[in-house]
C-alpha cells in the first residue's frame, strides 16, 4: 500500500509495456540499469502556475526523465505536483505515456526518475492536479538521435514429433522479438513464400508436407529486420479415427433420506476423445426425442425420471447411449438466505416496474428471478425467468401483464452476457493502463500481477485504492476477491463505496480515513473469529454471520456485487443475496466510536469506488471490476 503522500509513476514506451511504480520500491528513486544518454529534468516550487524549470529540447532516442518538487527545489508547502505528457491530442506526440506525482514528503523526497524513448516531434506537458492545470510546456524533439538498428527476431517450432523428426499433425511457430533502442512495433510471417501477416499468436501449420515459415520485425522508428526463416515437416497421424467418444453423467442437488432429489435435479454430461475430438452431447428426458446439451439440465418434476445420453466425435463416431435414474421429490417450503425487499423487481440492472411480491415463506419474486446465477448464457437466462414468470402467473401471483414485462425486462436485460454488452464499464481488468487510473492512499499498497489481478503487498498498514476518475450515484459494482492469506491466517479487506473526494474533503491529512468515516465499507473477513464483522456485512452498521455469508476455501474467487439505490445496499456473493442495509440518518457506529459521524455522515447521493489493504499478514487480491449506474 502506498503511504498517504505516494503516488503513480507510469510510463509505456512506443512498445506499449505500462510499469506502475510506487514509493518503497527499489525502482523508485534511481533509473534502470539500462544506458540513457541524455538526462531531461523538471523541477517545482511553491508556484501553482508554471514549473520552476523545464528542458525545451531533446533528441530523440532513450532518455531519463528527472521530476522534482522538493524543498531544495523551492517547495516549502508541500504541496504536491505532477509531471503528465499529454497522449490524448493528436498535434502531439503520443507515444510516451508519463504521470508523475511527487512531494517533498514521499519517500523519495520529492525526487523521480522515469526512463522512456523520446521520437522526433513536439510532446505537450502539464500539471494534473485538479486546480492547477495551467502549468503546461512543450519539448521539442529532433531526430539526430534516431534509433537505426533494426529489431532482433527468434522462432521456435513446437510438437508432437516421429523419429525421423517430422511434426505429427501439427507443427507451432511461436516468434518474439527485441529492440534496445525505438521498441518493437510489429512482427510479421509468411507460410511458404506467402504474403506477409502480421503476427499476434503462434501459428499452427497442419497441412502434410515441407514447410518454411519466413519472419521479420520493425520497430517504432520504422527499422525493419532482414527476414529470418525456420523449415520443417508435418506428417499425418497415423489411421483414421474409428473409436467414439466416453460420455459420463452426474446428477447433483439436495437429497432427502431415501436419496430422491428434492426440489430438482441437476443432471451434468461431460465426453471425451483422444482422437478427433468432440463434436456434440446429446440427451433425452424420459424417452424424449434427443436434444444437444449446451448446459447442465434441470429436471424438476416430482416422480421417477431415467436421463439418456451420448456423445459423437468429429470424426463421426457415435457412443452406444447410456442413462442414469433418479426421483424427485417435493421440495417444502422454505426460508430465502436473504429476503430481497426491494420494493420492484429488479432483472440485472433493468428496473421492470413489477411491485416485487412475497411469494412463498421468506421468498420474494427478485428472489426467484435469480438474477446474479452464474448463467451460461443470456439464453438460458431468458428462459428461466420466462419459467419463473409462467408459474407465477399460474399461481396468480402476477397478471399477464406483469409476466410480459417480467419476460420483456429479461430479454433486455445483459444477465448472462459478456459484460462489454451488460451495461457494465470495466474500472479494473487485464490491461496496465486500467490500473494506471487508480490511486493508494494510506499505508501498504497493491501489486498487479501478470493476468490483471491486483494484490495487496504484506507490508505496512491501513490503506485504501480508490478510483478517482468519477464518482457514481445509484450502482450495480461486480468484482472477483481471494483471500491469499499466508498460512492458516484469513484475511481481512473490503469494498468502500460512496465515499467522498479524498483529497477535497476536512480530513484528508488521512485520507483512507475519508472513506472508513464518510462511507460504507461491505466487509471481506471469512475468520470465523476476530472481528465481528464478517464477509458482507456493513462494517460499523450491519453483521452478516459466517453462515449467511456462505464461506468459500481460502484461495477461491468470490463474485461480489454491491448495489446501491437510495440508501439502500444490497450485497450478493457467488450470486446469493446475503445482506441487506438501508442506512438511516440516525444510524450509529456499534462499538461506538466518538469521531464517527454515523449514518447521518453517509447521507450522500454519490461517491466514489475503493478496496481496502488491512495490514500485513491481511494478503487479499481482486481482479475484474467493473460497474453499471441504476436508475
């Protein structure tokens, strides 16, 4: 976690790798070990309208980039600056991607340095701290330092091969290349004197018989290498594939003592085959016509029922059908985990209009829409809540009218589509530039790891990381969390939500305090002791048990969504709806606790987005985060 007055220092050369780095780490306060010819330095003092000096010109190639904003430079208030190249306006160059933020009391006091690779042109440069936008500049670059040395490129071939060398069925070429000077621009292939691709993934060659695959590299400054070759051959496997598939079942769900299934039975098909491979599941309901299976299959008609099933190969071949048997009983009314009182019925962030309705002991109709089920797809979504809608109707529970909507508010709804088409804007996911937009405040810090996931560093304290860009009013927040724990130890975090600007607010001399006093934080603690608060709850307002939260193994993703509407929270894990807040003006902070400003401080329309990093022994990652407004 970064200390309260650290911040981001990025940089992506023209070969886009962005490297996030944060006070404490050795790559902090001097620059790579990599040669750098001419060193740019921009200093600042307790102006708020221009930069106490600023290089004019550079040529282009490497260079080390120095900001300082300390007091031998002439700051005596501590007031903090950034050095930020501007990337987003095309009468500049774009290519360098630089955000520095220093103060004369971070742990570098105030002192930066960053390595990047400057191209002829004219880069823009400004002061991004909100306020103090006016400290701007240019720097020229010229070309006489131009990198001319043209990218190194490597192949390997990869596969199962015979004994006279030759790839059986298919042979991979994988290609990388390096450039020390400009960076790598692109990398391009042609199979057997082809035209020249571009290439993004290994190629897989197939056909039988010799093969070349050519290959070259250029780099940003436009220097490409001479092509390079690698040959090879590709044999036939051996014999036609004659052998179907291995399908199996299994059937899960809720059992009573006489083993029948109560309330339904989910019944999962899986197939295999080591030649061809396979092409399709099919399966028959009590002697029904076969259908394919794209999705385990619910039966939950009370009585005696037999599943059949098969599998067909790419090649063909169709296994012998097999069934598996099994009763369903009746399932007896019983208590939801978690009433969902909302007072209309919610599909995704679709707002039906439907009054949402009790409809059986503790359940309610946003219950039974289910809405935050792993679904497979938006499909099979659909066609539940058209499900949901029909028996309800049939119960009188809702009129027809209401089952079209509730079946029209599915079908518009994202559940069980990819999230770039659910309304949600991703906030945290693969890419370094996403991470690049949040900021650590407080002590401790997060590291990204190589799939985009983020995890707190074992060191330091209390902090927080929060998302500045915008503040957000009514919500739908998702995201994934794992206790990564050492040891037996779980770990303990949260979600801050609706929280005001940090560094705008009376007490942002701590500003991770701003968030725990100002805002709601829904708690990440699956310890059965230790805090009181457990994973769900509203910490300070409102406990969730270990129970309801429905503990998942350390090391496990759990989903988390978060919706806000009003003053009303709502906290889903792994799809279930474990507890619900409304906060109230007259809430208090239980154990009391004096500063606290209770509900009646967490009376707000909007705020903003953050994850907490507890302490050292308390190692917790999330990934994948994004949010959908609700209006």
């Amino acid at each position: 976690m970064f200390t309260s007055h650290t911040r981001r220092l990025l940089t992506a050369a023209a070969t886009a790798v962005t490297l996030l780095i944060s006070t404490g780490a050795s790559a902090n306060a001097a620059p790579s070990s990599t040669a750098v010819e001419q060193v740019l330095t921009w200093t600042a003092d307790d102006s708020f309208t221009e930069y106490r000096s600023a290089p004019a010109t550079a040529v282009a190639g490497p260079a080390t980039l120095v900001f300082e904003n300390s007091a031998a430079t002439g700051n005596t208030t501590g007031m903090q600056h950034t050095l930020t190249f501007e990337t987003g306006n095309p009468a500049y160059n774009s290519d360098v991607d630089v955000n520095i933020l220093a103060d004369p009391f971070d742990s570098n006091g105030g002192r930066w340095t960053v390595d990047v690779v400057l191209t002829p042109g004219t880069y823009r440069y400004f002061c991004a701290i909100p306020g103090h936008g006016t400290m701007t500049g240019l720097l020229v670059v010229t070309g006489s330092g131009a990198d001319t040395t043209p990218p190194t490129v490597t192949a390997s071939v990869t596969g199962e091969r015979d004994a006279n060398g030759a790839y059986i069925g298919t042979a991979t070429v994988a290609l990388s290349a390096t450039d020390a000077g400009s960076g790598v621009a692109r990398i391009e292939y042609a199979v057997d004197g082809g035209a020249f691709s571009g290439y993004e993934a290994p190629v897989p060659v197939s056909t039988p018989g010799p093969h070349t695959v050519a290959y070259r590299a250029t780099d940003v400054a436009g220097n490409t290498s001479e092509p390079g070759s690698v040959s090879f051959v590709v044999v036939e496997a051996t014999g036609p594939d004659t052998t179907p598939p291995v399908a199996t079942a299994s059937v899960s769900g809720e059992r009573d003592a006489d083993g029948g299934y109560v309330g339904s039975a989910l019944v999962t098909l899986s197939a295999t085959d080591a030649d061809s491979g396979v092409a399709r599941i099919e399966y028959a309901v009590d002697g029904a016509a076969y259908r394919t299976y794209t999705a385990p299959v619910t039966v939950d008609q009370p009585g005696q029922h037999t599943v059949a099933y098969r599998a067909t190969d790419a090649a063909g071949n169709t296994s012998a059908p097999r069934s598996v048997s099994f009763t369903v009983v009746s399932a007896p009314q019983r208590d939801c985990p978690v009433t969902d009182t909302r007072p209309v019925v919610w599909v995704g962030t679709i707002n039906s209009g439907v009054p949402n309705r009790m409809v059986a002991s503790g359940c309610t109709i946003n219950n039974a829409i289910e809405d935050e089920r792993a679904w497979l797809n938006h499909g099979q979504f659909v066609a539940h809540a058209t499900d949901v809608a029909e028996r309800l109707h049939h119960l009188g529970v809702i009129s027809h009218e209401e089952h079209a909507t509730l079946v029209d508010a599915a079908e518009r709804s994202g559940v069980g589509k990819p999230d770039g088409r659910n309304g949600y804007r991703g906030l945290l996911d693969r890419s370094g530039a996403s991470f690049a937009l949040w900021e650590q405040v407080g002590a401790g810090g997060f590291s990204r790891n190589a799939d985009g996931s983020i995890t707190s560093r074992p060191v330091g304290g209390l902090g927080m990381l929060w998302f500045p860009v915008r503040a957000y009013g009514d919500f739908s927040l998702k995201l994934q969390w794992r206790d990564d724990a050492p040891g037996d130890g779980r770990a303990n975090s949260g979600v801050f939500v609706r929280f005001p600007h940090v560094h705008q607010h009376p007490d942002e001399s701590r500003p991770e305090w701003v968030a725990i006093k100002y805002g709601h934080e829904l708690q990440i603690l699956d310890r059965p002791d230790g805090d009181q608060y457990k994973s769900g709850s509203v910490y300070g307002f409102d406990r969730v048990d270990l129970a309801g939260a429905g503990v998942t193994p350390k090391g496990t993703w759990n989903d988390y969504e978060i919706r806000v509407v009003g003053q009303h929270y709502s906290v889903f894990r792994n799809g279930v709806l474990i507890n619900e807040y409304h906060n109230t003006p007259d809430a208090v902070f239980d154990p009391p606790r004096p500063d606290d400003p209770g509900g009646a401080g967490r009376q707000h329309t909007s705020g903003y987005i953050g994850v907490q990093n507890h302490g050292a022994t308390d190692v917790v990652s999330f990934r994948n985060i994004r949010i959908a407004p609700l209006s």
